[in-house]
C-alpha cells in the first residue's frame, strides 16, 4: 500500500519476529487460511448445503461431478490464499513436503524445517478448529440423521470434511493409497518448480499463487477420487489430530473404518513427503539441469530446437 501502515506491536517488540519466529507465524497463519477454506467448503459440500434444505435430502452429498467441482476449486482458492497470505514472510510452504522438497532441493535451511513443520500442523489444527466452531451444527444434524456405522455418534462422513480416507475399491489396502499420494504429490512439487523457476517460463506479475492453486485444482480433478488428494501431510495430520480431540476417535487414529481399511494415519504424511522428493528431484534431472547447462552456455536455443539460431553475420 501507498500509506505507512503503524504496526500494533512497538517495534523494540517485534525484531524478534524479523527471524525465524516470523516465518513460523507467517506458516501458522498461512496454513490456518489453507484449511479454514478448503476444510470449509468440503463442510458446505457434505453438511451445510443438505442440512441447509439445499439438496435433495439432508444426506445427500456427491450426487454429480460438479460436486466434487466445488471441492477441488474450493481447495484450490484456499492455495491461492495461503500463499498470499504468508508468501511475502516465510515463502508460504505451507506444506511440509515442500518445506522438505526445497531444503533437498533450493537452498531451504535445514535447520527451519522442523520448525516450519510444527508451524504448519498447528496451522492446520487450528483452522480445522475453526470449520468446527462455524459447522458443528451442520455436521452434528447431518451425524443425527445418517444411517450406517458412529463413532460416538460421528459418521466416515463428517470426519472427511477434515481428514482423508481411500476409496473402497482399495479393500483396505495400502499400496495403491500410498501410491496414490506419492504420485499426487511428485506432480504437486514438480509443476511449484516450474512456476518458481525463474530460469524457465515463470509465472510473472505475482500471479505465481494463483497458478499453484490451479495446480491443486487439476490434481484434485485428476486423482482426487482415489484418497482424497491430501499431498499434504500437515493437511491431514493436524486436521486428524483435531477430530481425534473432538470425538471421532477410531476414525481419525488409527484411522479405522471397519471392513474397510484400517491403521491409514500414516499413509498421507509418508506419501506426500517420498512425492515431493521425487517430484522435485524429476524436475531438476529432466528440466533443471537443461536450464543450468543453457545458462553456463549463454546460448539459448529457441523452444523446439537443438541448437540456436545463427544468422549470416555470425556464420
């Protein structure tokens, strides 16, 4: 902005901030907007609009794709937020498998990551607190009316409004989820490279978060079904531990449903996080390394071309 904005601490207060402790907050409070949003809108989905009088019946959720439309772009303005939110401070991670994705791979202090994890499942738990606050009578009349196995009177449903699960085609299996979120998340961290990646095409005039949030929307529509795209371990884990806490036990930890899959806790931390390696890792071995060879060059062949373009002077 044009004006001076004061700041509400006195400033002898807040060098403190200007450090690590900054960033963490910047983490806390991008990821807090990451799940207010995107926990928020799979709230509407499966609780407020039936219970609102605005479905068929006030259990019925999915009853066509575009439902799941208003999730994936849901998730994907919630990205675009975040980001700009805590972009301009600590980067706007927000994710620990891009915290981990960029100390391997950018330059990233190893030395934050811990701290930028704990920021981001606190984060996360905190925003998945305050979907629960607006929505608790949304998802306490949905509980009331559904039919089917309760957790203390909680359903498989309403705990997905904060957390993941897999699909029923799996039959309790754990490759095929862990799989799933490998390859979700190596796509997520391949294509934050190439938009941050001001040695290839760059995304220009600060429109990066918008691109990643497009980004989440196209792997939400392309492999969301399977697990619930969590790619994101804070996502799930600090959402998780929340609805542990608020009653749905089993559900959350060890994330059991019976019959249907049991002990899946893990399987979206440890995905995302061998995911954003690989798919960092990817990036560099096929695009990066060009870039890098390019550069020491100073010959910069046009796209589609294996040598540049030389005029007759230069012959």
């Amino acid at each position: 902005m044009a004006v001076e904005i004061p700041p509400l601490v006195k400033t002898s207060r807040l060098r403190s901030r200007g450090g690590l402790l900054g960033e963490c907050l910047a983490e806390f409070l991008g990821t807090l907007v990451l799940i207010a949003f995107g926990c928020g809108v799979v709230a509407m989905a499966v609780a407020a609009l039936p219970g609102s009088g605005r479905a068929a019946t006030p259990t019925t959720i999915f009853l066509a794709a575009g439902d799941w439309l208003l999730i994936t772009f849901g998730w994907a303005f919630a990205v675009v937020f975040g980001v700009y939110v805590a972009g301009g401070v600590s980067g706007a991670h927000l994710n620990p498998a891009v915290t981990l994705a960029m100390a391997l791979r950018r330059g990233f202090s190893w030395t934050k990551v811990l701290p930028y994890m704990f920021s981001q499942v606190v984060g996360a738990l905190t925003g998945a607190a305050l979907v629960y606050l607006v929505y608790h009578q949304a998802i306490n009349a949905y509980d009331k009316v559904a039919v089917g196995p309760k957790v203390n009177g909680h359903t498989n449903a309403t705990f997905s409004i904060f957390a993941t699960f897999p699909a029923p085609y799996y039959h309790g299996g754990i490759w095929g989820p862990l799989i799933d979120q490998i390859v979700g998340t190596a796509f997520l961290l391949m294509l934050i490279a190439a938009v941050i990646d001001l040695r290839n095409q760059a995304v220009k005039a600060n429109l990066g978060p918008l691109v990643i949030g497009f980004v989440v929307a196209a792997i939400g529509m392309s492999y969301g079904a399977n697990a619930g795209y969590a790619i994101n371990p804070a996502r799930d884990f600090g959402p998780r531990l929340f609805t542990y806490a608020a009653g749905w036990d089993g559900l959350a930890f060890p994330g059991s449903v019976a019959g249907s899959f049991s002990d899946y806790w893990w399987i979206p931390i440890v995905g995302p996080l061998v995911g954003g390696v690989i798919g960092i890792l990817v990036y560099d071995l096929f695009i990066g390394d060009v870039l890098l060879v390019r550069a020491e060059q100073a010959e910069l062949p046009e796209p589609g071309r294996s040598t540049p373009v030389r005029t007759s002077d230069e012959e």
